[in-house]
C-alpha cells in the first residue's frame, strides 16, 4: 500500500506568499498604468502608441493592464541555449539553475605580480579559458572591459576572446545596434548563419532600461535587433535602493517590477514570442560609503522576491552573485557562498556574476575556480537526500548489528560515491598532513589550482575557415566603427 511519504528530501524557499505576489504585480500594473515609462524611441514610442498607449508629456507612455498581460502571455516560458557546438547546454525555465560569469569588470587582479591593475584583453581570455575548465560554470562573459582596445571595438574584441577561448554559451555586452550586429556576425560565423544562430542560439546578450523608469534609445536599439533576429536577450533593470528607486524593499521591488515588465512589454510588441530573460537587480545605496551593496543582506532578498514574481508568470529568470569585497579573502568567499546559495534556492535561471568582487569593479581568475567549488557544494545541497526502502538501510543495519562496523559492508560500496560530495580543493585533511602539504591557505590553493589552469587547458580551437572568418569581420569592423558615437 502507498504511504504517502515523499521519498526525496530537498531544500525549499519561497519569500513570498501567493497573496504577496499579487499585490506586487497589481502595484506594478498601477505605476504602468497611472505614472507610465519615458521612451527616448521613436520606434517604441509609435509600437506604444499602436497598442493604445496613453502619450503624455511627449515621451512619457501609460501602459494599460491587459497589455501588460498579454505580454507576459506571450513571452516563451522556457529558451534553450547550446553550446558553441550546437549541443544543449541550458534549459532557461522552470527552477533550472544555470551559473556563469558577468560583464565589463574594469580592474584585474594579476595573479602573476598580485597587483591590481586596469583590465586588459588577455583578462578576458583567461576567464574564458578558466571558465572552460571548471564543470560548474555553464557559461562565459567578459570579467573585462579592456583598456588596451579602442573604446569603440571593446565589446567585439570581447566576444572574440571568448569564442576563440570556450565553447560555453556567451553572455554579453554591447554599446550599441552597430557594435551588436557586428557580434551577431561573429556568431553567426561559428554557427553557420543566421539561421543556424537562431535556431540553436549559445549566446545571450545583456542590456537594461535606466532607473527610474526609462528606456534609452541605445538600450532599445539593441532590444528590438535581438527581437527581429530572435536572439535572447537580458534586459533586466538594475537600481539602487534609496537612490533610483525608494528605499523601502517593497517600493524598489515594485518600481524595478514595473520597468522590467514595460520592457517585456516593448520587446513583444516588436516581436511576438521572441525570447526574453527577465527580472532585475536591487540592491542598497550604502548609506555610509555611497556603494552599491553586492553583500547586502537586502540584495538577497530583493533577488527572492523577483525570483517569486517572475516563477509567478512563468518566465526565464536572471539573478546575480557577487562580493564588496577588493581581495579574494574569507568576506570574498561569505557573501559569495551565501549568494550563490539563495540564488539557487530561489530556482533563478541565469544566475552571472560567478566570481566578481569590488562591488562588480574587480576580476580575479582565481575567484572563477572559487565559484565553481561553491556552486557544486550547493548543488549538492538541492539534490537532498532519498527515502526509499534500500536508503532507509534496515537491511544494512541488520546485517551489520550492535557493535559491527558498516565500513565494509556492501552498502556502503554501493551508495557511498552518490551520498557524499567530495571538494575539488577544500581542505579535508587533518592538521598534521595539511602541515605535511604545505599548509596551504585556501586562497593560495585557488590560485595555484588557476595558474595550473592557464599553464595547461587548452580549448577545443575553432576550425581554421571559422578563425579565418572571424579575423575578417573584426578587421573590417575596426574601420566602420571606429569614428562612430554610441547613443545612451
């Protein structure tokens, strides 16, 4: 006869309640409605207008509820991204948790002389080739914003770096429509086409509104290119507590609800059904030091509520990982480790930023290998323990009886690998043979563990035709952008 009883124990979180969410997202519908977004477009403005937006005070448009809601309607509740080499690699939906690197880091860490530095182009390929190494990090981005390349070619170069140092999927940034369509291009050239890109997509390119409640002309230039060619976009508000939106959490969180919504809202009416990651990122204006907190308590609990909110309409989720703090040391690991554990609890979708420190203004590869044991051990967490009959072990218990030792039984041969998680570099040995190694800190572990990386790991290389390719588009590019002016 059936129990009842579950027999898979998991962890589970939800901050808020049912009734919770939906005075959320009714609050948001009231802003959208009754204060409404400025578009600097003229596109968006007239797709608004189109779908009977009220206009006011030029740019400013109201947006009514039903289609707010139709929206959210249409926006696909699951995107498939694959890999470089056209295989799956994340399924963006559902409670999926898929962990990867974050964008525009402007100082480095050197690993060889300890000092930090401004970022260069080579820090770009190290993350990508780290990132390539470690199992747990399911996607690359830049951990760089290059001072060694014209301001103008910055974001291609980038993703270059990372085609020709990964084959993970690409998370990216970049200045505007012309420098996007040019790294479309390059995409389009590993995948075989546009088509091809569109149909197996391994890259997702990140953009945001501007707080509060803006939408720049840049940033929906390069929306609605993603849209027409169905490339997967990221377009999630990111805002200040206290500074771009009110200080209270529930006010942020329905201010920041709001723009993200009127961008879905945008990217639908230019594109019925083209894929979208959604949610936004909100943390405090530290009070005392004028700092966006990447720590704070409160950034966790904003990245829950959205979380919530965006499982609520059945949407891809984005959320975010990170550290105030300037060196890989005991705080870089803390607010790291309780990130990247209540981003998966929250069962977000795209969680980036694996390894930044700085408040996102400093890369360290190191940091990178960090992420990747902190993310396993996490995992581990979520997949719980079973309760079926054989793990119950009464058999085993019997067998073995009072006084017997269970380290030789069978059961213990059989089970042992799937119960327990064994660390790549944490420290499991006892005093005397950790003294016997060295006695190593953990950093010093991680650092050697990520120079033994660069020394060693070398990326599947891109065929010669692809490389070849890619050199020409870049080429060309340096002489069409290189006097252009990107619009905000």
């Amino acid at each position: 006869m059936d129990s009842g009883l579950r027999t898979q124990c998991v962890p589970q979180y939800r901050l808020l309640t049912g009734s919770q969410i939906r005075e959320i997202h009714r609050t948001s519908l009231e802003v959208l409605e009754t204060i409404g977004v400025r578009v600097a477009h003229e596109e968006g403005a007239r797709l608004l207008e189109g779908a009977g937006c009220r206009a006011k005070e030029g740019d400013v448009f109201q947006i009514p509820n039903w289609l707010v809601e139709e929206a959210i309607g249409s926006a696909p509740s699951r995107i498939t991204i694959y890999s470089q080499e056209g295989e799956e690699a994340m399924r963006l939906g559902g409670r999926n948790i898929h962990f990867g690197l974050g964008t525009d880091l402007v100082t480095a860490y050197d690993l060889n002389t300890g000092e930090m530095r401004d970022s260069e182009l080579r820090d770009v390929s190290n993350a990508a080739r780290v990132a390539d190494y470690c199992e747990d990090i399911d996607f690359v981005a830049s951990m760089a914003l290059p001072h060694d390349v014209p301001t103008n070619m910055m974001y291609v170069e980038c993703v270059k770096a990372q085609l020709e140092n990964s084959t993970k999927p690409v998370f990216f940034t970049a200045a505007g429509r012309e420098d996007l369509s040019v790294i479309l291009e390059l995409a389009a050239a590993v995948s075989g086409g546009e088509k091809a890109l569109a149909e197996r997509p391994f890259l997702i390119h990140y953009s945001e509104p501007t707080a509060p409640l803006r939408h720049s002309r840049g940033a929906l230039s390069k929306l609605f290119l993603c849209a027409e060619r169905g490339i997967p976009i990221c377009y999630t508000p990111g805002d200040m507590l206290g500074a771009s939106t009110p200080i209270t959490l529930a006010g942020g969180v329905v201010q920041a609800n709001a723009e993200a919504l009127s961008g879905i809202v945008l990217h639908q009416l230019k594109s019925k059904g083209a894929p979208i990651i959604t949610g936004f990122a909100l943390g405090p204006l530290d009070m005392k030091t004028g700092i966006f907190a990447y720590g704070a308590p409160e950034f966790r609990l904003t990245n829950s509520a959205f979380a919530d909110l965006y499982h609520y309409y059945d949407l891809p989720i984005w959320s975010t990982v990170g550290t105030d703090a300037h060196a890989l040391d005991e705080q870089a690991a803390m607010e790291h480790a309780i990130a990247t554990l209540m981003a998966a609890l929250d069962g977000s979708n795209l969680i980036h930023d694996a390894g930044y420190l700085g408040q996102g203004l400093l890369s360290n590869p190191a940091t990178i290998v960090m992420s990747d044991e902190i993310i396993s051990f996490v995992k581990r967490l979520l997949r719980g323990f079973e309760m079926d009959r054989e793990r119950l072990a009464v058999d085993a218990i019997r067998r073995v009886g009072p006084g017997g030792d269970f380290l030789s039984d069978d059961h213990t041969y059989e089970h042992f690998r799937r119960e327990q998680w064994q660390p790549k570099l944490l420290n499991r040995d006892d005093p005397d043979t950790w003294l016997s190694k060295g006695g190593k800190r953990y950093e010093e572990v991680l650092t050697d563990k990520t120079l033994e990386i660069l020394a060693t790991h070398e990326p599947r290389p891109l065929p010669r035709s692809v490389q070849d390719r890619l050199d020409e588009i870049v080429h060309r590019a340096e002489a069409e952008l290189a006097d252009l002016h990107f619009e905000a």
